[in-house]
C-alpha cells in the first residue's frame, strides 16, 4: 500500500516540478522567475523527502536541510538585488 | 491502520505541492502567484515531512528529529521570502491585472 503511495506522490511532485520549471521560463518579468527558483528548491525538498521513505534511509534529510537554507539564501540574496541593485552595502 | 494514516499524510501532502505548483503556473499576476508557493506548497511539504518523521520514529525506537528541524526552518522562512519577493515587485513597480486591489501608483 505505501508503496503506490509513493509512486503517486512521485508523479505529483514530478508534475509540481513541471509546472513550476514552465513558469521559470515563460515567467514575464524578475520576480516571477525568482518564485518559480523558489518552488523549485521547495519541490526539490518535498522529492528529497520521498525518496528517504521509498529507500528507507535517514541520509536523505542532510541534503534536504542544505537545500532549505542554501535556496532561502539565494531568494533573499536575489531579492536584495531587485530591491537595491546590491546584496550586500 | 498506522500505514493508513502515513499514506494519507503523504497523498495530502503530494497533492498539496501539486497545487502550489500549480496556481504559480496557472494564475495571471505576480501577486496571485505568490499566494500558491508560499501558502500551498509550504503545507505540503509540511505534511510530507509529518509523515515521514512518524515513519521514522516507528521503525526505529527514537524520535527522529531531522524533518522537524526541516519543517521548522521551512516554515520560519517561507514568510521572509515571500514577504522580500512582494517588496521586490512592488520596487520595480510590476505590472498588475486590473481586478488586483490596491493598485502600485
């Protein structure tokens, strides 16, 4: 039972990636695109997370904690950059 | 009846991301979009983190901390970011759909 669990979760979070990689490209200005990068690395997270259950193993979730913080610095580095053209003064 | 319950967290959770995903896709301006990222996807991955640290502190004997420091992080950071992107586009002065209240002068 949780194993077609988990593969409809795969398809989900795989059609999640689609939508939000769409919109990384057709995004009409910057703001969209940084929160397309955003939902990506979230949906990346939520993938992380499902492969730790399908394989059973806890090695997943060191590398999901090092793409939360990288992809939170990123958003706020790139919208520092929008808001005052600088990151750091 | 326990893989029930991770099965449904699970189900929600997947379905939830979808819909964030999927309402950054769909809707016509920056700030609807920002509203299915930040709310939507945020409780997915959420409950995909609840489900997998029962999973994990059932199949061994201790508390798995890892997804709960995740899921904090998670949740104390996708408010900043949402709220720095929305001062972003309101700096660069984005363009709106005429039906957006509280129109950027």
């Amino acid at each position: 039972m949780l194993e077609t669990t988990l593969l409809i979760a795969f398809a989900c979070v795989s059609l999640a990636f689609l939508f939000s990689f769409m919109r990384l490209i057709k995004g009409p200005d910057l703001p969209d695109r940084i929160l397309a990068l955003d939902t990506l690395y979230i949906n990346a997270i939520a993938l992380l997370v499902l492969l730790g259950l399908y394989f059973q193993s806890a090695l997943y979730f060191e590398a999901a904690l090092l793409i939360a913080v990288m992809g939170f610095v990123a958003t706020i580095g790139l919208s520092k950059y929008l808001l005052r053209g600088d990151i750091m003064e | 009846m326990f893989e029930l319950i991770l099965s449904a967290l699970i189900l929600l959770g997947a379905f939830f991301t979808l819909v964030g995903s999927f309402g950054l896709y769909k809707l016509p301006d920056f700030f609807m979009r920002l509203h299915g990222p930040t709310k939507a996807t945020t409780l997915g991955v959420g409950a995909l983190l609840i489900a997998s640290a029962l999973y994990f502190s059932f199949k061994t004997d201790y508390i798995s901390m890892h997804e709960i420091l995740v899921t904090l992080f998670l949740f104390i950071t996708a408010p900043v970011s949402a709220h720095l992107m929305a001062k972003a586009a309101i700096h660069i002065k984005i363009k709106q759909v005429k039906r957006t209240q509280n129109q950027i002068k």
